[in-house]
C-alpha cells in the first residue's frame, strides 16, 4: 500500500505547467459564456487582476424534439417517454407546457390542474409504467412572479427501468396543486412535508397537516422570505452574527 | 386524558386513574401514546396505537421531532460546505448522504463522468463497508428492542471493526464528510488496505456467528416469521425500496438498475426473499452483508493509482493530504505552490475556499442504494455558490408511512418488530 | 492523627457527604435519552468494546422514573424540547444531566430554526461534552468526571455556601483572549 501511495503522490505531476491549480480544468470553460469576471463580482471589486472565471449558460427554458441525443446513452429513452405520454394523454397533451432536456434528466413541466391526470397516466399506461414516485420537493423562487412556489416531482418505472421529473407551479398567492395521493399513496408524507415547508396546498390529500415541524408553528420554514432563524453566538466577548445575517460572499 | 363511550385516550396522566376510568365506562379500546422517548422506537419515533386488548387496530405515526432544518442550513453554505450537513442526516448510513449529494451536484456541474477511477472505487469500497455497519446497527437495535441484549452486543462489536477502518480512512468514526463533490477529501491512508484485508478474513465468521445465533432460534422465529407482512403491491403502492422491497420479492436495487460510481463493473448478486415477513428482510439483510464483502475485496483488486480529486481547479480541493504537526490534514505540495510558486493560485485558492465554486443554474435528482432503500437527492441551483435548494427523499421517511399496513391488526409486541424491520433512522426521516 | 489510630481493624472514618457521594456515584442509572447520532455512540459505550458496566451504569433506565442520569445525547429540536424537559420533571432528585455532543451543548452547526440552541436553555446541565459525536471514550470520561463532582457533592448548608462561592467565583472570572471592558 505504502509503494502505491508514493507512486500517486509523485505519479501525477503536480508540477507540469498544464497541471498548475489555475490552468487545470481549462477545457470546461469552452461551453458557452454568459458572464467572465471574478467569482460573481458585479461592481469593481474584482482587486485581485485575476478575471478567469466564466460563467457558463443557465439552464435551458425548453427544449426541443428529438429529446434524444444519440452521443449521450442517459438520454436514450427521451423521445419514446414523451411520444408515450403525449398518446396517453390524448386531447389533454395540452397539459404538457414544455419539455426542458438539461444533464441526462427530462423535466415536463405541466399545468397544475392536469397534474393528477398526468400522474395517473404516468403510472397506468402500459408503455410509460412509472410505478414509483419518490416523493414532492417543493422550491420556492420569489422572483419567479405568478409561479412563485414550484412542486417537483420524481417518477421511475421499474418495468422500463427510466426515470422523469414532473414540474408544477402555483402562485404564491393561490398556493394549490391537487394531491397525487390518490395515484401514489407512497406521496402522503411528502406532501404534508412540502406543505409544512413551504405551505403548498395540496387539495384532495385525506389530511394535510403539519408533519415535522410542531402543530402551532407559524410559517413555513424552507421558504425564502423566512429566515434561518439562528441566533448570534458570543465566544468570549466577540459575537458572531447568524449564518444568514452574515456579510456574503456574493 | 379523553374518555369516550368508545375509546379511552390515555396518552399522558396516571395509570391508577386510567384504570379507574375505563372500568366506569363500557369503552374497550385504548388510545396509547408510545414516544418520542420509547426505549423501542428506534430513536424518537412516536407512534399512536388504538388497543383493543392486545390487539394493535389502528398505528399512526408521529415524526418530526428530530427535525434540524438541514435541507435549509445548507442554503446558507458552499456546496462543499453542504457534505459535512448531509452527513449528519441518516447518521448511520453518512457515506450514502455524502455519495448522493455529491452525484447531484457533479450532475450539476456535469463533470460525472470525470470522477477520477480510484476516487469512484473508494467510494464503492466505504459505501460498501458502511452498508455493512449500518446493517449490523439494524440487527443491534432490532434485537435490543426484542429483549436480546447479546444480539445487540454481538452487532455493536461486529460495527466496531467496521468502525476501525472508516476512522483509518476519514479520520473520523461517524459523520464523516470524506465524500466531496468531485471526489473524495483525501486518498487513502498507508496500511488500510492490510486492515481491510483482515478484516474481510475475520467478518464471514461474525456474520456465520449472528447467523448461527438467529436463524433457527425459535425464539427469534416466533418473533418474526409472519409478523408485519407486507407483500409486493403494498410496497409499491408506498413507494418501498431497498431491503424491504427486496424481501418482498422484487429484484430491484439500484446499483443494478442505474448503476453509479462504477458500479457496473462489481460481480455481485441482490439477495431477495419472498416471505414479506420481518425474517425475511432480516435474511436479506444478512445476505446482503456477505454480498458487500464481496464487493469491498473487488474494490481492493481495482485500486490503482491515481488522483482522488477531480483534475480541475475550478471545483477540486487539494486532496493529496498529510498530517501536519498541528494534527490538521494539509497539502504540503499544494501549500509550497500557493505560498511560494504563484500569486494567483494562492487568490484562486481563497477564492475557492470561502466562496466556494459555482454550480450552472439547473436541477438534477441522484439516487444511490443506501443501506435503507433509495435515497435521492434533488439539488437545486441558481447559478451560486451556494445551493438554492436541497432536498432529500429519505428512504426511511417513506417507509415509515408502511408502519400502518405492517402492524393493523396485529399485536402490540408485533410493532416493536414491525418498527425494528423497517430500520428508520430519525435522523434521515426528519433531516 | 488520634481517633483514627485508636479504631479496630475495618472501620474506616469519613464524612456523611463523602459516603453518600459514594452511593450516589457508584450506582447511576443512566435515562435513555437518545436523540440523534451521539445515541449511536452512546449504545456502543454500552456494547462490549467499551463497556460502561466497568463503572456500574450498564443498567439504562427505560423509565426516568427509575434514573438519575439524563445523557443527552443528539440535537434537541423545537418539537422535542416539551418532550424532554418533561422527562427531566419525571427523574426524581437527585439527577444530573450530560450534554452530550455540541449539538446539545449549544445548537453546534445547526444554528436555526428548528434546533434549541443548548439544551441548558430547558434544563440545569452539569457536564457539556464536545464533540461532533464525541468519541465513547470522551462520553466515559464525561462520565467519570461527573462521577467526581457527584462523589464531591456538599449536603445541606454545605452545599447552599459551595452554590454561592461558585457563583461569585464565576462572577468575578475575566475571560481570556477577548477582554469584556
């Protein structure tokens, strides 16, 4: 072991120039660039005369047939999954807003009220088989106005061996998605969770109340416009702000 | 305390006055509070039971209070920074957290398939090694809450030399933090592959003796052959996985199905049993631990040199350490270059320790095989270098929600099994 | 040194506080109060590699009715607190608690909403114990340095002067490294 040990210390030349800590990895940055400048610095702050840093292109608003890219074997079943879906749902494909295909992983983004019906048609149709759920993560993006709080959804089938994202959204201020439980009864829990985090509404779920967090809370926790809630730490005199409270690196 | 012509609510209050309650009133069945604090509820798991005499009719559970705001805190941290957090959540199964997490956010970043070889085997090897420990933990705690205090024993010890290693490793015995988006934190130490080898020696004889111990024992049978039976399309319908799943009959395991971090590459076979009984996931438990045996020695075959940490500056930390004189893990090459080689990679190396990387805006959901079932994680960023939201799908968490379908029905003994056979850990389920 | 020189061979002199602080240290029964992943390594103090049974307290308590040791061992959240100050009423006198692990001792890295930053905020603690969990061989340390203190106990008014010197003691400390001025 001692012998394999120094060989991977020495082995893999620290010390030759293309290996230097800020030229490694160089050829990622070939992908397309919406910002250049230090890490996120929007005034002049940049002091440091070190303006590699490039930030790469967010993630796509949605994409286009074919879904399947022949280079990348995770995205292999893309195409047939959404044709699928599409003839499952009939006259109610309208339901599908956009397909985003982003790093190997499909996103449907649908429309709330069509939600159920897709689940149903995710789990019964003998071609999409999405016999798992596993389970709601709620996100909630204040800036996204008018779909401020988004339900994410996990399906895998077993049968077919594939995996999709489902995509929901709600206003905050009419903050319902319809309950899947009745579909997947596995989403029980996960629903009352989300609703207790981030205080979606899942109409239809046999009993929505506060699951991790104690019955007389106030708020939903994982929102964005509530704080962490930590408190200042005092170490010997000098006080620590919260996490949340501190000064940040943008 | 509530007493109504039907049932008596003796959740808190005296027993003298329950009793006395309930012989004024005609009412038979019982509403028992058991927990948070139950010496067998395996951590603070709170179930409500209705009784009618023995007889368990109606289970509920209550969860929660363990909740430590992880998922939230994180937001608040580097992505580096978040694999010290998730650690924290299954606290038995930290190497499944760390793994899923870090496959998320190398998703992210898209640089999956630029994890270095030798740091994908490490993490096969301790992922392996934990499922045993976690598993031993499982049969520890299932058999102190049965009343067998040597099978608790007995596992305890067995997790101990598990233990040894993972702290020869990591540094550290639990919470370990040693999966780091883009590898592992540090290569493996001088010696363990000798400790590792010993102990793949050693384990098959612990594990003969556990068996030796439990599966003919007819007081151990009693207790779990046809108790808490949950068959196929229940575990479906409730979204169970892992060993439950798999002693239900189903042949699914992710390592196969989806395999990740090189798993494609290991010869190693899923115990299924279809007894659907706590003595069913029991035995697959059991077997599943010589089948990590097996994969922990291919590990051993594949390690060949190499770097441990993605070969690029932008995400990896130097992960080439040596104990300094201060007892802290350092980079003396990395140090020398910062220091004294280039003004701008010591900048550059500021840079990406206090503010961390940044991840391209998107989402992404990895899933490993923990020791429990599938544990998940969809990872959320805004383009930062910090996450904009992380959530797990706890395998624990959804399992939980079969305590209903196990134990209805049955005895109130058969819900100290039932609860023991799925093997939540409150941690994970409240996160 | 008089009296004691005098006595017959297997009698020994000592003080009734001395005695009792030896009944009391030598039999403690520990509260299961396990909570996250300290209670992990709390059971294995219990398990056979490091064995707390060398120091009489193997016996864990499923009922705080019969202990006097509360180990508090994990994160104590805002839903769990209620919970545990009231197994805390439950223990009866005299009964000493552990904080164990940071978590316990003061909220550690969870600095937020859900958890109580320091379980002293709900109970009296008597030993903090550091450690993200702390190693069982720290928990037995812990454990001997409060079998210590108890075996030192003062009684009566004893005791009530021993709280008050401590107090002003504790007072008056000026703390190093940041000065308070």
């Amino acid at each position: 072991m001692s012998t394999e040990n120094e060989a991977n210390h020495n082995g893999d030349g620290a010390e030759a120039p293309e290996n230097l800590p800020d030229r490694r990895g160089s050829e990622r940055l070939a992908a397309p660039v919406v910002r250049t400048g230090m890490f996120g610095t929007t005034t002049t702050g940049d002091t440091s005369g070190y303006g590699g840093l490039r930030v790469r292109g967010s993630a796509p608003a949605a994409s286009s047939r074919p879904f399947t890219d022949p280079e990348d074997p995770r995205t292999a079943d893309f195409d047939r999954v959404a044709d699928d879906l599409e003839a499952a749902l009939g006259e109610g494909a309208g339901a599908v807003e956009r397909i985003v295909v982003d790093r190997g992983e499909i996103t449907f983004h649908v429309r709330r009220d069509a939600l159920v019906e897709v689940a149903r048609a995710l789990r019964d149709d003998p071609a999409l088989r999405y016999e798992l759920c596993t389970g709601v993560s709620g996100v909630h993006f204040p800036d996204d106005t008018d779909r401020e709080l988004h339900a994410v959804y996990h399906f895998r089938s077993i049968t077919h061996n594939s995996q999709i994202r489902v995509e929901t959204t709600c206003p905050d201020a009419d903050p319902h998605v319809p309950s899947i439980v009745s579909v997947y009864p596995t989403n029980d829990w996960h629903e009352r969770e989300t609703w207790d985090f981030f205080g979606i509404v899942f109409d239809g779920h046999p009993g929505l109340t506060r699951i991790q967090m104690p019955d007389d809370w106030h708020g939903h926790p994982q929102r964005k416009d509530y704080p962490l809630g930590g408190i200042p730490v005092e170490y010997r005199g000098a006080t620590v702000p919260p996490p949340d409270e501190r000064r940040s690196y943008k | 305390m509530t007493v109504t012509e039907d049932y008596i609510d003796a959740s808190g209050g005296d027993w003298d006055e329950v009793i006395e309650r309930a012989q004024a009133t005609s009412a038979e069945r019982l509403v028992v509070n058991m927990g948070p604090q139950h010496p067998s509820t395996h951590g603070v798991l709170r179930l409500i039971l209705t009784l009618d005499g023995e007889t368990c009719t109606e289970a509920r559970v209550g969860i929660g209070y363990l909740h430590t705001g992880i998922e939230k805190n994180m937001e608040y941290r580097t992505w580096t920074q978040g694999t010290t957090f998730v650690t924290r959540m299954d606290y038995l199964t930290p190497l499944f957290n760390e793994t899923a997490y870090c496959l998320a956010v190398e998703r992210l970043l898209d640089v999956s398939d630029r994890i270095p070889e030798r740091a994908n085997v490490i993490r096969v090897l301790v992922m392996e090694l934990n499922r045993m420990a976690s598993h031993f933990v499982a049969m520890a705690t299932f058999g102190m809450e049965l009343g067998a205090t040597t099978v608790m024993t007995n596992g305890f010890r067995e997790r101990e030399m598990i233990l040894d290693i993972l702290e020869l490793i990591t540094g550290l015995r639990m919470n370990h933090a040693y999966v780091r988006p883009g590898g592992v934190a540090q290569d493996l130490p001088p010696g363990v592959v000798g400790k590792i080898r010993e102990l793949l020696k050693e384990m098959p004889k612990r594990i003969a003796t556990m068996r030796k111990l439990l599966d003919e024992n007819p007081v151990y049978l009693a207790r779990t052959r046809d108790v808490a039976y949950l068959n196929l399309p229940g575990c479906m319908a409730l979204g169970v996985t892992g060993p439950l799943l798999r002693a239900s009959g189903l042949a699914w395991d992710l390592r196969k199905a989806k395999p990740y971090c090189g798993y494609e590459d290991y010869e190693f076979d899923i115990p299924v049993s279809d007894g659907g009984d706590v003595y069913a996931r029991y035995r697959v438990r059991m077997a599943e631990m010589t089948e990590s045996l097996k994969i922990v020695e291919q590990c051993l075959d594949k390690l060949r040199p190499g770097p441990v940490m993605i070969e690029d500056a932008k995400i990896g930390w130097p992960a080439k350490l040596a104990l300094g004189p201060d007892g802290m893990g350092n980079s003396p090459d990395h140090i020398a270059h910062i220091m004294s080689g280039s003004m701008e990679a010591l900048i550059h190396h500021f840079k990406l320790v206090t503010e961390g990387f940044r991840v391209p805006a998107g989402q992404a959901y990895a899933a490993v095989e923990s020791a429990k079932g599938e544990l998940g994680c969809h990872a959320v960023s805004d383009g930062g270098t910090r996450p904009y939201r992380v959530h797990f799908r706890d395998p624990s968490f959804t399992h939980l929600q079969a305590v209903a379908a196990m134990c209805e029905g049955g005895t109130v003994a058969d819900v100290i099994a039932a609860v023991a056979s799925i093997d939540p850990v409150m941690g994970g389920v409240d996160r | 040194m008089g009296l004691e020189e005098k006595l017959p061979s297997g009698i020994a002199l000592t003080t009734v506080e001395q005695i009792v602080g030896l009944a009391r240290k030598s039999s403690m029964w520990p509260a299961t109060f396990g909570l996250a992943c300290c209670a992990i390594e709390m059971m294995s103090v219990g398990g056979p590699h490091y064995d707390l049974a060398r120091f009489g307290m193997e016996k864990f308590g499923a009922t705080p009715r019969q202990a006097d040791l509360m180990i508090v061992a994990g994160r104590v959240s805002q839903k769990m607190a209620p919970v545990l100050r009231q197994i805390y009423d439950q223990m009866p006198e005299p009964k000493w608690v552990i904080a164990m692990g940071v978590c316990a001792s003061s909220g550690g890295m969870f600095n937020n909403y859900a958890i109580v930053q320091g379980v002293d905020h709900i109970v009296p603690v008597d030993i903090y114990l550091p450690g993200c969990p702390p190693r069982p061989e720290m928990l037995l340390d812990a454990v001997l340095k409060l079998h210590d203190k108890v075996q030192n106990t003062k009684l009566g008014a004893h005791r009530e002067q021993e709280i008050t010197e401590t107090e002003e003691r504790m007072l008056r400390r000026s703390l190093p490294l940041v000065s308070k001025d």
